[in-house]
C-alpha cells in the first residue's frame, strides 16, 4: 500500500469531515469551539500521532497498540487496553451507520423499516468489501476521502469569501459557565480528534508497515485544516451560532448553499458517504483487536480463522458487522454512552506504555523517533493524560455510569479468558508462568487490586463533582424520565462502594496466594 493510501484511511478512521463540530458550536460557543479545534491537535491529537507513530515504527505487528501495551506493562494491562478500545470500536462504528440513516432521512421520507434495510445494506456492503482484504479497503477510503476533502475545501472558500462576522463571537453561550462550556467542547472535541492509533492493528497485513507512521504525521495537519477553516468559514459567513446541529440546524453544507443552491442535496450524500468511509475502515482495524487477542490465546480460537486467497480474518471481521446489524437499531444517545470512557482509558494506556519504554527499552529501534529527550516526552505526554483524567468527569452522568460499567468488563474477560485459553503461557510458559493458586499470571490479583482501587478512587471523586457540575434537569427533558439523575448518582455510589470491597477482597487473596513483591517481579 501506498502512503497515500494509507493517508486516507487514517483520515477515514479520524475524521472524513467535520462532521460533528455542528453539535460543539452552540454548547461550547463559537470562539471556545475555534480555539478548542486550535489548541487540542498540540495537546491531545498530535501527541497521540507522535506517540503512535514512534511505537509503530518500532513494534509494527498486528495488534498494534495492542502489543505496545502488553510489551509495556504486561499481559493483563495489554488485554485491557485491547478489549476496552475494541468493544468501543464495536459500539462506535454502529454509530456512522445510524448518522447516515438520519442524514438520508433528512431528505426522503423513509419509515422505521426502510430506514433499518438501508442500514443493514450499508452494513452487510462494507463488511464483505473487509472480507475481501486491506487493499480494497484503502482503495474505497482514498475515492471518499477524495470527495469529503473537496466538499469541506468548497466550504471553507465559500465561507472566508462571504466573511460577514466575527467567527469568535460570543466566546461561550450567554449565561453558561466556561467550565460547564469547556466541558461539553472537550468532550466532542477529544472524539473528532481521535483515531490515530487504529491503524496499527494492521500492520502486520501490510508489505512495508512503516508507511503507517509516515502517513500519521501527514494526515494530523491535514485533519486540523479540515476542521479548522471550515468551522471558521462558515461562522464568519452564516453567524447564527446557536442555530448549528448536525439535524435539523445549520450544517456545513448551508454555508455553500447560501452561493450554490443545487448543492444542498450534494452535500447530504457527502455527509452519508464520509460515514460510510468510517465505518468501512473501523471494520478493519476494530476486527483485528479480536485476532490478536485470540492469537494470544486470550479469545477463543475461531477469531483467528483467515481466509486462505487473501489472510483475513473474516470471522472476526463477521463478528462486527453481526453487532452493528443488531445495534444500530437503538437509538444514537444509548449507543454512545458506552464508548467515551472505554477509549479513553484505553489511550492512557497508550501514552503510559510509550512512557515506559522510553525508559526502559532506550536502545529498542524505532525507524522514526520523536527528536526529544525521555524527560520531554513524558511532559509531552502528561497534559494528553491530565484531559483523559478530567474527561471521565466533565461528559456527564450517564457517559459516567456507562462508562464504568463497560471498564468492568475488562478484567472480567481477562479473568474467564485467561482461565480457559492459558493467554501467553501457552506460548512461552517460561516467560509467563502461571499462579496454580489462581489460574492467572503471577501478580495478577494485584494488579486488578489496584485497577479496582483506582475506579474506587474515580468514583469517590465523581460522587461529589458530578451533583455539583451536571444539571438533573437535562436527564428528565433527554430521557423522559423524573429523578433519573439522582437515580445515576446513586448507581455511581454502589459502584464505588463495589468496587472498594472487590479491592480489600482482592488484595487480601493477593497476600495469601501471590509470591513477594521482589520474587513476583523477578518471575515478571
């Protein structure tokens, strides 16, 4: 594959238009919006681009930020970092086919079913092109990419030449908070600007994976110009900043209508196309989590099953387009909630475990390597860690609960997973030997002791911060439901409280069944 090609699947993967910045204008405010779209690329973005690229070009295996977290830290944060991105994968991907029914549905009328059967096409469509192999799937992300990026150059020319209006003004809404502000921007603006490690989980089907670090750096500038002179374009053209909504508001495409008319319809197959290309490219890289796992022998065998003409994992890649087929019948909200805080926990990971070898693995060859020091790049690293920290917060009570319940489920599959398929100690037992006691690795229980501690800790602080942050008006005017909100909270209290008698119990069975600390870390 050419680098260009794989430019375009990363931009699919990250981006495919600005679409979902109409959302962030009126709930952060238009010049909080541009400058949220200015600032988050040299915070969060591009560190997350440097880092995948640097340890891609060192570790290009399929999987990969799968096996950065499992050469990091071990098995057990590996299979977290893996299970937790990939079920986010799962439920995120559905989301781009639910966006384009309502995209089409914002020009035909289309009942219940119809609007089903249109998504199931789209579904059953682009898994049997993933079926077919990496290569078909490039070539479909480079042609819509194409299309998406002349659509959204159309905009920002149209918008800077019809320039009427401080596209900073107001900063934030009349009468919100900058901090309640900051909130709802952050958190869209963390989801437009993520993706760039997805595709990693590839690089062991490419000839020459070190195209996949060279086109990251290529397509960061290119996913910052798209959404950046768009958004300004069109507020400084249209203004009327309260009035943006991805449905039934101003989108990007009124901003060329206001001088081409004809192109409104244009422009919603853009927008049903650029989801197309996300949900085309997410098959391949989200599949491919489960084939690792499974390599590993921590999910069961049948996801490693390729097809003998082309090596692709088409049960795995079946596997998703099964869950989308199911999911995208539930409503967008319920979808979404589950997503948020799996991958960003799962991209702490990441940036720890660059982190970590950094200091531990110096002279591991890395093709392309970030011109700074250790010390510069863990302070690069930090300010991307502290927003994954105040994220988890600041997204609201529901992503909150949903959220922790999904984190879970993490070391849940690790625990029946390792216990019936043997993980890493099938391959090298030496290397990971077993505890007869427990049926994990040696130090598991506390490892999970402390994964349990630290969601205790989370939620400690979420029962104070989310009464005083959130507002329980919105969840009964969302959801239709009175006192939804303080049920939320309690939830939120009896998982804490959960979670800290798992960490006593666990710690405990630590003590009695763990080797020492030093002969724990020795066997490690």
């Amino acid at each position: 594959m050419k680098t260009s090609t794989v430019v375009f699947m990363i931009f699919c993967l990250c981006a495919a238009g600005a679409y979902g910045i109409e959302e962030m204008i009126p709930q952060a405010g238009p010049g909080l919006t541009l400058v949220l779209l200015i600032v988050l690329p040299f915070i969060w973005s591009t560190p997350m681009g440097l880092v995948a690229a640097e340890l891609g070009s060192a570790l290009p295996q399929e999987g990969g930020y799968y096996k950065w977290v499992q050469r990091a830290c071990g098995e057990f944060w590996g299979f977290q970092a893996c299970w937790w991105r990939t079920i986010s994968v799962y439920f995120d991907n559905t989301l781009y086919v639910v966006l384009a029914g309502s995209y089409l549905g914002s020009v035909l009328d289309l009942s219940g079913l119809q609007e089903y059967l249109f998504k199931a096409s789209v579904i059953i469509c682009f898994t049997y092109i993933n079926i077919r192999g990496i290569r078909d799937v490039g070539r479909v992300s480079t042609i819509i990419s194409v299309l998406v990026l002349m659509a959204f150059g159309l905009v920002a020319a149209v918008g800077f030449s019809q320039w009427q209006t401080n596209p900073f003004v107001p900063f934030i809404p009349p009468g919100q908070s900058l901090l309640q502000s900051v909130g709802y921007g952050l958190a869209i603006g963390m989801w437009v600007y993520s993706g760039y490690e997805s595709m990693s989980t590839v690089a062991g089907e490419i000839k020459d994976p070190q195209v996949i670090p060279r086109a990251t750096l290529l397509t960061v500038p290119l996913i910052m110009a798209v959404y950046i002179l768009p958004t300004m374009g069109g507020l400084a053209s249209l203004g009327r900043w309260s009035e943006w909504a991805s449905e039934g508001g101003l989108t990007y495409g009124d901003v060329v209508t206001q001088v081409f008319p004809a192109f409104g319809v244009f422009f919603v197959f853009i927008a049903i196309i650029a989801q197309f290309s996300i949900f085309n490219t997410y098959i391949a890289s989200g599949s491919r989590g489960f084939f690792a796992l499974a390599e590993d022998n921590l999910a069961p065998a049948i996801l490693v099953k390729c097809s003998k003409e082309r090596g692709v994992p088409y049960v795995a890649v079946l596997s998703l387009g099964i869950f989308s087929l199911i999911a995208c019948m539930f409503p967008f909200g319920v979808i979404v909630v589950v997503d948020v805080m799996l991958f960003m926990s799962a991209y702490a990971l990441i940036f720890i475990s660059a982190c970590i070898l950094r200091v531990k693995e110096r002279d591991l060859p890395r093709p392309f390597r970030i011109p700074i020091g250790t010390k510069a790049f863990i302070a690069m690293c930090i300010p991307s860690l502290v927003i994954i920290f105040a994220a988890f917060f600041i997204n609201g009570t529901d992503y909150f609960v949903g959220g922790m319940a999904a984190i879970v489920t993490g070391p849940i599959m690790y625990f029946v997973f390792k216990r019936r398929y043997g993980g890493l100690t099938q391959i090298d037992p030496v290397s990971h030997p077993v505890n007869s006691s427990t049926g994990l690795a040696i130090g598991d229980t506390r490892r999970m002791a402390w994964m349990f501690a630290a969601m205790t800790l989370i939620g400690v602080l979420a029962s104070f911060f989310l009464p005083w942050y959130d507002d329980p008006a919105y969840y009964t005017e969302t959801y239709g439901i009175e006192g939804l909100f303080g049920f939320l909270i309690s939830c939120i209290r009896w998982i804490t409280v959960a979670s800290g008698a798992v960490t006593v119990i666990l710690l405990i069975v630590a003590r009695r069944v763990e080797p020492r600390f030093a002969e724990a870390d020795a066997s490690a």
